[in-house]
C-alpha cells in the first residue's frame, strides 16, 4: 500500500515506520466502534471521555503486538471513577477485524463535572494484561496513576515494563459533522523507539525503583532521532487526529516526510464482546447448588447481565454450580 493509498479510515489501526529514525508507530481512527461502545451505557460525560481514551489506548497498543487471543487495559482508582476496563481481541485469521469492548464502574455521587476526567481516578494504578489463550501463561504489568493523563500512564508502563521509549498523542470527543447526530470519534499517533536499535540493559535503572525515561534508555544519535520525531509530533493539531477530512497517510506526511515515513496494511477495528451463556456457566461452577439457590430469582431463573455489552442471560439453575449437570 502507497501513501496515497484511499481507504474508509474510520475504525483502524494504521502501523507505520519512520525509516530515516528507526521509529516505529501506529495512527488509530475510533468513530463507530467508539459508539457502540459507549452506547451500552448512559455514563455521564467525564465517564464517557475516560472510556474514550483508553479504548484508543488499546486500538494501539494492542495492534502492536501479535496476539493469539486477547489483550485488556485496566484503570483503576480510589476516586470516582474505580474502574475502566478493555479488551483488545486479536483478529482470528488474515483479513479479519480486530475486536475492541470497553466499560467504566463509577460512584456517581462522588462525580465532579467541573474537574477533568484524568481526576476522577484518584490514586490507583494503570494495568496492561496479555493473554494468549489456552496453553500460555498470562502477563501482567502495572504503572502508578501519574502524569495528568492515561496516555502518560501507557508511556510509564512501556518505560518501565518494556524499557521501549513510548509517545502517545490523543484527542477524543463529540463531534458534530453534517448529516449526523452528535457522537464520539477518536484519533491518536503511538510512536516507539524500535527495540532492536534501542536495547538497554534489563537491570539499567531498576535498583532504585525510579522511573526510567527516554534519556535512560536512548543514547547519542538515537536520542537524537527520538527528539526530533517527538518534536513533528508536537505539531499535529487535534482535527488532523479526529478527522475525517485528513487521512492517517496524508497526516504523517505532513508531519514526518523527511523521515521517510512507510506505511503497512491497515487494521479494521469493530465492536465485539466475547459473552456467551456457556461461559456464564463456566463462571458459576465455583459455587454449590445451596450458593445457587441464593442467586435464583422467583421465577426459578438464574440472571446474568454483561458489563461490556449489557447481554442478558436467564439460566435453569439446575445447569450451574459444581453439582450442576451442566458445568464444565
């Protein structure tokens, strides 16, 4: 694919290489994806703009990496808002979507419409899980809520847990375009130092528990390169992010074409939540049929509701629990 290469840029995920500085990065679209995944819920808007950001957080990084099955992003916070949660579903098989579902667990009544989404968090941590599927073993990293935004939580995760110098640069909002009804599009450029070029040594600034930055990490011409391509990048504007009226190729020429920037195949990203009642059943066979009988509801059903999607599910509790015909 060429740079001028037309496609419908709207929910993907565009890999790039900044050949000229050894970078690497991804340009991410969020439009219908992003409604669906907030149209689940009725959050209020500080809720709605926290999901925002760390559903393009997760388009990104989790095209980054090759995934058999799953990679999530989890924020959570003392504060109002005490937990954002996503998964990033790697495609089945060549050509297919990604899959992206979200949802936030909030306290309403300790809200602050007037402060910024990133305070409703409050102290807490930002949580980047990998799991491959049946065979593998998970992963898990965690970074301190810090930096006056999710974005500066995923570039201090990469710091230290990667020790791959990371830049992300996000907008997100309403938008109001002709012909449509008001809703939310998001947009945003990742940029990484390629491994192979920026190796550190695995103990290099771990015994003292600080946190490791680009300067930690980078030396001479290499640092050299990452300044300079953080400094194009400083110069995006917001719209060039959102769209639709700019194309992610025709963004990084503009702001990277003495790099040499090379662009791949794109990623289509949907909504898609991996609910099932058979995994509900799954779920409930940790508990005795006396614990079952405590969840049945007067019509003799057991009820379960998706956070992610808000599927609902009625099960004959004779299926569920350890005891029960129907558990795994």
């Amino acid at each position: 694919m060429t740079l001028g290469s037309k496609l419908a840029w709207d929910d993907t995920v565009l890999p790039f290489q900044l050949d000229v500085s050894g970078i690497r990065g991804r340009v991410a679209r969020l439009d219908g994806v992003l409604d669906q995944v907030l149209k689940q819920h009725a959050y209020p808007s500080v809720i709605e703009a926290l999901v925002a950001e760390t559903a393009l957080l997760t388009a990104l990084i989790g095209q980054t990496i090759k995934l058999r099955w799953k990679l999530s992003i989890q924020v959570r916070g003392k504060g109002a808002a005490r937990l954002i949660a996503t998964d990033y579903y790697g495609p089945g098989a060549e050509g297919e979507p990604a899959r992206i579902r979200a949802y936030a667990s909030y306290d309403a009544d300790r809200l602050d419409p007037t402060a910024s989404p990133f305070s409703q968090i409050g102290e807490g941590y930002f949580a980047v899980m990998l799991d491959q599927g049946e065979g593998m073993l998970p992963y898990q990293g965690f970074t301190p809520i810090a930096g006056g935004s999710l974005s500066a939580c995923a570039e201090s995760y990469f710091a230290q847990s990667e020790q791959i110098p990371t830049r992300f640069q996000l907008a997100f909002g309403e938008s109001a375009e002709p012909g449509r009804p008001l809703h939310w599009r998001a947009g945003g450029v990742m940029l990484q130092h390629m491994p192979s070029v920026s190796g550190v040594a695995a103990d290099q600034g771990s015994g003292e528990g600080g946190l490791l930055t680009h300067a930690d990490i980078l030396g001479g011409a290499e640092s050299d390169n990452w300044n300079r391509a953080n400094l194009l990048l400083d110069t995006v504007e917001e719209l060039e992010m959102i769209g639709p009226s700019v194309t992610p190729a025709d963004l990084l020429v503009r702001l990277f074409h003495e790099e040499g920037p090379r662009v791949f195949e794109a990623q289509p990203v949907r909504f898609g939540c991996s609910c099932s009642a058979e995994k509900v059943r799954n779920t409930m066979s940790i508990y005795s049929q006396k614990d079952i009988a405590t969840m049945t509801t007067e019509a003799g059903v057991v009820t379960a509701d998706c956070q992610f999607c808000g599927a609902h599910y009625e099960l004959d509790p004779k299926t569920l629990g350890f005891e029960g015909t129907g558990a795994a």
